[in-house]
C-alpha cells in the first residue's frame, strides 16, 4: 500500500478520532454521498460510485473470470443449496465463516486488487477480504442477517459494491435477545442500490441492525454484490 494521507484527526482523543476519520475519509471518497443515521446505525450510500466504463469492466471480470460456486447449508436437518452464488478473496491468513460455512480464500485477481486499493485511496479504509455474491435472477436472495462473526474487526467498516439490476436492502433493528425487554424499536426501512452504487456501512450498524436482500420473482436480470471487510489476523 502507498503512505498514507495525512491524518487531521491525530490530535482528537482516541474515540473521537475513529468516528471523525470515518467520516472525513467516507466524505472525500464518495461524491454526494446520502448520510443515513438511525440508533445504532450509520450508512453512507454513494450513487453511481463507479463510472460506466469501470463498472462494465468489473462485470465482464465477474461473469468471466471468477469461479462461482454454489455452497449447500442444512437448515433443521435438510441440506439446501444456498440461493446465490458466491466466492471468497483475501489476503494470506485470512479465515471465515460464513452462513455456517467455512470459506476458504482465493488470491486477489489483479481487476479485484485493483479495486481494493481504489477503496483504500478515496476512502482511506484498509480491507484485507472480499466476499462476492452473484443474484442470477430476482430469485436469488439473503435472508436476514448481520455481518458480525467473530472473525471481523467489530469497529471497521463494510463496503458494498453493487453491479447489474437495482435492488433492494431490507434494513430492520436486530430482535432483543431472550430476556431482553423489547422497547420501542426503531422501523424497518429500505434502499434501493443500483448499478454502480457504494454502501458504507459503519460501526455499531451490524450490534444493532440486520439487513436482507429479498427475493423479486419478476425480475430477470443479474445483480453482483461485492462485500470488503476487514478479517482478524494473527
């Protein structure tokens, strides 16, 4: 990776800092990013984040160079192919689970590096694993769920890159845990991405939220989603 930029939060105490970063790096990265602010959640959605000549390149790699497979999960005793596609890239050392299943790492592409280091140029966030979901069609989904395995750095960001047809991310407060009072929780909400478009979505976002990608039968087109994360390591 080059040197870093300059940092103008250095002289801020240490948890202020973290929060002031994220948000300058977020900022200068994502051009006439939407701020979208809930308890317990903090996402920035950048419109069209990549341009059509990038974007058309990226899905070309995706449909041609990435060997998608088709996982099986076993839900109450029955085995069931996951309904996406998926793969996994990340740097050496680099281990996760994911939907109960144990994904091992392919190496970075040099198109998917490429785009790595993009990220870490405009927004100054350092991902070390890329975790790729192709929907064929509207019947292609994600169920519920919060991207919070132990695995993951708790505090660092999450970007998703999305290509192909517009859909939608299903956003709802995670349900209290046995014991929990319920409370008034905040509602459920959506946001709609579309091809080319950035989520950033910030800590505490996965402590508090769940998010889910639903399934529209009409719809026929593909959708890609690409997910950087930061792995624990070491």
């Amino acid at each position: 990776m080059p040197a870093s930029p300059p940092d103008p939060t250095a002289e801020l105490p240490a948890a202020t800092a973290i929060a002031a970063a994220t948000v300058i790096a977020a900022a200068t990265g994502i051009p006439g990013a939407l701020a979208i602010r809930r308890p317990g959640l903090a996402l920035l959605h950048g419109p069209r984040w990549l341009g059509d000549d990038e974007r058309q390149a990226l899905q070309r790699h995706l449909e041609t160079a990435i060997p998608w497979e088709q996982p099986e999960v076993r839900v109450f005793g029955r085995v069931h192919p996951v309904p996406r596609l998926v793969a996994w890239y990340a740097d050496p050392g680099c281990s996760y689970r994911y939907s109960g299943l144990c994904h091992g790492a392919a190496p970075w592409t040099p198109c998917l590096a490429a785009l790595r280091e993009q990220l870490w140029r405009r927004l100054g966030f350092d991902f070390n694993s890329l975790l790729l979901n192709r929907y064929r069609s509207g019947a292609d989904r994600m169920g519920w769920h919060a991207d919070d395995e132990p695995e993951l750095e708790a505090d660092h960001p999450i970007a998703s890159l999305s290509l192909g047809a517009c859909r939608t991310l299903r956003f709802r407060p995670r349900p209290p845990r046995r014991g929990q009072p319920a409370g008034s929780a905040p509602e459920r909400f959506d946001l709609a991405l579309g091809d080319g478009d950035l989520l950033l979505m910030q800590a505490p976002t996965q402590r508090h939220w769940q998010h889910a990608l639903p399934a529209r039968l009409r719809l026929q087109q593909e959708r890609f989603n690409l997910t950087f994360r930061r792995i624990r390591t070491g």
